[in-house]
C-alpha cells in the first residue's frame, strides 16, 4: 500500500511534533504493510511553521534517520496546498514528488468552486488531487463528478472510509465509494494518538464491499503513479 | 409590435390533438386506474344482490246487483287492500318468525316491493336479498302469511287471495357489473383529459416558434434542436 | 446546449455540460447542423447591409445554453470564410475558455487593467477556426469593466478587423450587465429555450431591452425536444438526420 496523504514530517505543521514521533509513526505505517510514504506537510495554510526549504531540510534528515533505524519504507516529498483564491503561487514547487500531481485543500463549509480551480489548474498542465474530499459540504454526487470530467483525482481519508469520521455528512462516503469516484484512500494522519496512521484498518474494513481490482487502485496503483 | 403582448388564446383542433397526444401515458393510466378502481368495487366490495317474486291473485267477487261503477272502486280498494295487507307488520312479524330472520319488520319491508296493477287482479310480491335462497323464501313466506291471515281475519279477502306462482331463486339484480367498470373508464379517462388540459393551460413557457414570434413580433432566426454529445470523451491524466 | 439528462445518464452520473464538444463540427450533417445553417441564412437577410458586426447574445436566464450556442454559430461563420472573434463578457460566469479548453487567465480583465497586451489578448483556435478572448481573473467591479472606454475602443477596434464580433453575456434578468453591453452592440440576438424560462420571465427581460432602447435583431428557439413534435415546424425529424 501507497499513503499519499500524511503529515508526518516533523516540526513543520500541525502534524508530527519531532522526529521520534515521526520514525514511530513510519513505524506503524510500515507495520501496517504500507511500501511508499509521501509527506504532505500543510502549505499556505495557517498552520504553516516552515519553509518550502526547510522542508526539503527536514526531509532529508528524515530519511537519513529512517534508513538508520532500520526502516524498510519508501519517502517522498509533497505537500497539502490550501487553495487561496487571491494568490498565484508556483505550485510546481508544491507538487507531489516533482510530478505534476497537486494535493488541494479548500474550505469545507465555505462554498468554493472546486471544479473551476481544478479546470484552471489541469489546463495548466497539472494534475490536481483534491484531498480528504468528504468533507466538503457543499458538495453534491453531480459536483464530484464535475471535478473528475475537469481533470481531477479525489482522495478519501481513510478514517472517514471507516465511518470514524463524525463531521462528514450522512451518506456521502458510501456513495463515493460505491459509484468509484475516489481515487486514493490516504491516512492524513498526524501523530500517534489521535491521528494515527491505519491504512491497514480501512484496506481490511473495505475488502468485503468493494471490487477487489478497485480497492487494489486506490490502495497501490493509482498512488504508485506518483512515485514513478 | 409591442400591440401582441399578449398572447393570442385561439387554439385549433390540431393542438388540442397534440396536447391529448402528448398527454397519453397520463391520461391512459388514470382512465384504466380509475376503471380497475370501480371494478374492483363493484367485483369485491359491493355484496351481489338477488331478487325473487311470485304473483297472487285477488278474486273480486262480482255482485250482479250492483252497478258497474260501484263494482269498480270496490274492486280497486279490495285490490288496494290486499297489497297493503300483504306489507304489514303483523304480516311480516309472522314471516320473521317462520323463518327466524335476522330481520325487522321494517328492514323486511325496505327488501319487499308489493305492486298492483290497474288493469288486472295481480299483485307482484318480490324481495331483494343478498342471497338468493332467502329472496326466494322470503317471498314464498310473505305470501303464505299473507294468504293466512286474510283467510283468518279478513272477511272481504277470505279466500280470495289465491297464490298463482311459487318464487323462485334469487336472479341477479344488482351490481350492474359491467357498467360500473364503463362509468369508472369513462370518469378516468375524463379526468386524465382534464389534468392534461389543466397542465397545459398553465405551461407557461414558451414551446413553439409561433409562440415565440407571436408574443414579441420580432423574427424568430431559427429553432436549434437538443442534441447528444456523440462520443464520450474521457480527459486523460497526462 | 444543454441535453436533457436521459435516465441512462442518470444512472452513470455524467455530468452534461461539455462545451469543448462542438455538434456542428463533430455532426455537420445532422438536423441540428442545419438548423444553425438557417439561422445563419435569416440572419443574413436581417443583415443585408451589413450594418450589423457586432452581435451581443443574451437570454433570460442563466444557463439556457448561450455559449453552446454561441460557439456552434460561429464556428459555422469561421467555416464559411467569415472572421470572426468571441468575446466572453460574461464576466461572472464565464464559460468561454471551456469551449476551446483553457484555462482563464490572461484574459479581458487583464487587458483592460493594463497588466496585458493586446496581441496576447485575442487569441486563435485552429479547431474552431475563429479568434477569441476570454475574460480573464474574476473581478467584482464588473460595471467598471463593461463601461471602461478601453473596452469600448476594444470593441471598435475589432469590429474593424472582423466581419462579426459576437459577444457572450449574462442573462437579462439576473444583472444588467447584458444592458451595459448593448451600448457596445450593434444588435442583440435573444435565445429562448423551450420549456425553460417562464413567458412572464421572457417578456419582461425582452421589455427591459427594448426600453433601453436596445436593437433586437431577433430571438432563437433553443434547446428543443424533436420528440413532442412541438417546434413549430409542423413535421416530425428524429435528430439523426444522417450519420
């Protein structure tokens, strides 16, 4: 299995507080059976500590201690862009891993206008994922479908996948699943407590109702793309 | 041009033909709702009610010494008389009685329908029931009692009501099945109509160029049909 | 135009708006083709002096398929010779750049702040045939634009260059955006589509327009259903004209 979605880099945002807390948490996902990690620290977001430089800094002690300890599990670089309608940042420089995917985060009760910013950006060339897109309240089965026409990949936490996530609103996360329109289950996981990595738990929790090559996609071969 | 703002409310037979045409699939199924609805009714709800009668026939003695018009009213009142004997309480009571029905006077007496005819000495006895051997039974008893107690308490009819036919079982008499079904058709299929025609007087979009140019009086260019995207194209992820 | 969602749609979730999709490009021999062919023609007639270059469209409601239409009319015009430029002054919700799939920027509203030239301004699309320009990055002084002199010497510019300049705007009774352009036009083409806009809704916006004194060159019957037979013609087509 792939994550995506994780905020595991230390020190950098609301995520991973120091680098122990970072190996346990690689740790954990590795235990879990996941390959390839990629780390999507917060961007343009108010929970932003860090640099775009101090990023590729933090990256790369990471892996150094990560090799060390004997962790036999794959790093790369991304982020988590926050959408700010007013700027117009160089978002190759946020991508995921130097590829052209982008992962987005906008408002979840602001309405926004998701798909034309996923237009905007696939006509420039990228390709943007839309993270942890269950949380969008103002959207409804037809908008999912329209950001996926425009050019863009959805990404599902997997703790919503599980149904562990209260603030979704009823029903939104079967039918994603069941009409395929998600893409990548990532863990947006945290830290170790609240927000742990469990890849693993939802991969089990959704075998038995989904299409076994579907659930193979979103799990492994979709997100291997990305790592290529 | 400003003068049509209004629209023209004449319509020709030819929509009214397409408004029914367009309107099929409702009115169709209303006309055969309704339909089933009251056959329905009238197969499974409404109870089958049966009818028997049999006729008596009261002898008006003929008294050579009397005039003919004398004899005429007297023969009418005997005849008068022996219907309203046959209908009344102490009559019925008795049949109520022989047959313990389930029954009073005056319900018997809705059932029972006694006529006498100008031209003749016969009296109709008949009964409506929900089933058709008690029809007939009732009948046959209603007469019986009658004839007894005119033999026993009533000179001027003393064995002068004669029973002339025995009752028969109950003949079907109503629902009239077959035309409830019609009337239900017939309700549905007007109602359908008339929700089509209610429904198009209150489209108010505009469905036609005619329309369009009538309303305005400015040139309609052109009318550009819906149209299917023919091939999907998916985007690719570069 | 917008399709009707058919229940097979309904069921796959595809969603319906495919402006890049050109029916008079992809089927041109089909009756809808031929429908916009007529259209040409009636507007030539109306046009004989040629006194009528730039064409503003309008409607009376949002989404009753101006830019569909707009974008199969001319490229209809390109295919016979004419030159022709789109302008997107739908500056609210612009849809212009999904007909020839680009993204929205570097478009009117940088032109107009001085942040782009006009060389880049108008751009070609060889698909389609014909210039165009789209709006750019969303403003909320919208009235600024649409009565900034550097637009209307814009407008008079191209008009020189072009046999038509057709205009997209937004529907009548929303804003009065589409009142603001008319001063810009030469003539306004209204769209109805059929069982859209309610004839109250339609009357009042077509008023609005005349009484500000507004040239209607003539109204178009859109998105018509071929299978209730009711679009005036009196004869039934399936839509499949000729594959």
């Amino acid at each position: 299995m792939i994550d995506i979605h994780c905020h595991i880099l230390p020190e950098v945002d609301d995520g991973s507080p120091s680098l122990e807390h970072s190996l346990i948490m690689l740790q954990k996902q590795k235990n879990d059976g996941v390959t390839a990690v990629i780390l999507t620290p917060h961007v343009q977001s108010r929970v932003q500590t860090a640099t775009l430089e101090e990023h590729q800094e933090k990256f790369k002690v990471l892996k150094e201690k990560t090799k060390q300890r004997g962790i036999d599990i794959d790093l790369y670089l991304g982020a988590e862009v926050f959408y700010r309608g007013h700027l117009d940042p160089d978002y190759q420089t946020m991508a995921m891993n130097g590829t052209k995917y982008v992962l987005l985060e906008f408002p979840p009760a602001l309405p926004t206008p998701i798909e034309e910013v996923v237009y905007d950006l696939s006509r420039r060339g990228f390709i943007p994922i839309v993270a942890h897109v269950e949380r969008y309240e103002y959207l409804s089965l037809d908008d999912y479908h329209g950001i996926k026409q425009s050019g863009g990949l959805l990404q599902m936490n997997a703790s919503a996948a599980m149904n562990q996530d209260h603030k979704v609103r009823k029903g939104i996360v079967p039918k994603l699943l069941k009409n395929e329109l998600i893409d990548f289950i990532a863990t947006d996981s945290h830290n170790i407590m609240t927000r742990v990595p469990n890849l693993k738990l939802a991969y089990d929790y959704l075998k038995g109702s989904l299409r076994p090559e579907y659930l193979e996609q979103i799990f492994y071969t979709n997100a291997k793309k990305l790592i290529e | 041009m400003n003068e049509q703002l209004e629209q023209t409310n004449e319509i020709s037979l030819v929509d009214l033909f397409k408004i029914l045409r367009n309107n099929i699939v409702l009115i169709t199924v209303l006309t055969l709702l309704i339909g089933l609805i009251a056959a329905l009714y009238a197969f499974l709800i409404v109870d089958p009610t049966y009818k028997s009668n049999a006729y008596v026939l009261v002898q008006v003695q003929n008294d050579p010494s009397s005039s003919t018009d004398f004899d005429l009213i007297n023969a009418q009142r005997l005849l008068a008389t022996a219907a309203d004997l046959i209908s009344m309480p102490v009559v019925l009571e008795k049949v109520i009685d022989d047959l313990s029905l389930d029954l009073t006077p005056t319900q018997l007496k809705d059932g029972l329908t006694v006529t006498s005819s100008n031209t003749s000495y016969f009296i109709n006895v008949s009964f409506i029931s929900d089933d058709l051997i008690e029809s007939k039974e009732i009948v046959n008893a209603v007469i019986d009692a009658a004839i007894d107690f005119a033999d026993n308490n009533v000179a001027i009819l003393e064995d002068n009501i004669i029973r002339t036919s025995f009752a028969k079982d109950g003949v079907y008499e109503a629902p009239n099945k077959p035309l409830y079904v019609i009337i239900g058709l017939l309700l549905g299929g007007i109602l359908g109509v008339g929700i089509a025609f209610i429904k198009e007087m209150f489209n108010n979009t505009f469905r036609t160029k005619d329309q369009l140019e009538a309303a305005f009086g400015i040139q309609v260019l052109g009318v550009i049909p819906q149209f299917q995207v023919k091939e999907a194209k998916k985007h690719e992820a570069k | 135009m917008k399709r009707n969602k058919t229940i097979n749609e309904l069921f796959n979730g595809e969603p319906i708006e495919r402006y890049d999709y050109l029916v008079t490009k992809e089927q041109p021999l089909s009756y809808v083709s031929e429908s916009f062919q007529k259209v040409i023609i009636n507007l030539d007639y109306a046009n004989i002096d040629g006194n009528f270059k730039v064409i503003q469209f309008t409607s009376t409601l949002a989404s009753e398929g101006k830019t569909t239409f707009i974008s199969n009319f001319s490229y209809l015009l390109g295919q016979k010779g004419k030159k022709v430029c789109f302008v997107d002054l739908d500056l609210r919700k612009p849809k212009l750049h999904r007909v020839f799939n680009v993204t929205n920027r570097q478009g009117l509203n940088d032109y107009l702040s001085g942040k782009l030239e006009i060389k880049d301004l108008v751009r070609h699309s060889d698909e389609v045939g014909i210039d165009y320009i789209i709006s750019g990055e969303k403003t909320s002084a919208v009235v600024n634009v649409l009565e900034a002199k550097k637009l209307h010497d814009l407008i008079q510019n191209l008009k020189e260059k072009y046999d038509y300049v057709l205009l997209d705007t937004p529907p009548v009774i929303a804003v009065s955006d589409a009142l603001y352009v008319a001063k810009l036009a030469d003539g306004v083409i209204f769209l109805v589509a059929q069982n859209i806009a309610r004839k109250t809704l339609v009357k009042e916006a077509i008023q609005t327009l005349q009484n500000n004194k507004v040239k209607i060159l003539g109204t178009v019957l859109i998105q018509v259903n071929l299978k209730t037979g009711e679009y005036g013609y009196g004869y039934d087509y399936s839509y499949k004209y000729e594959e």
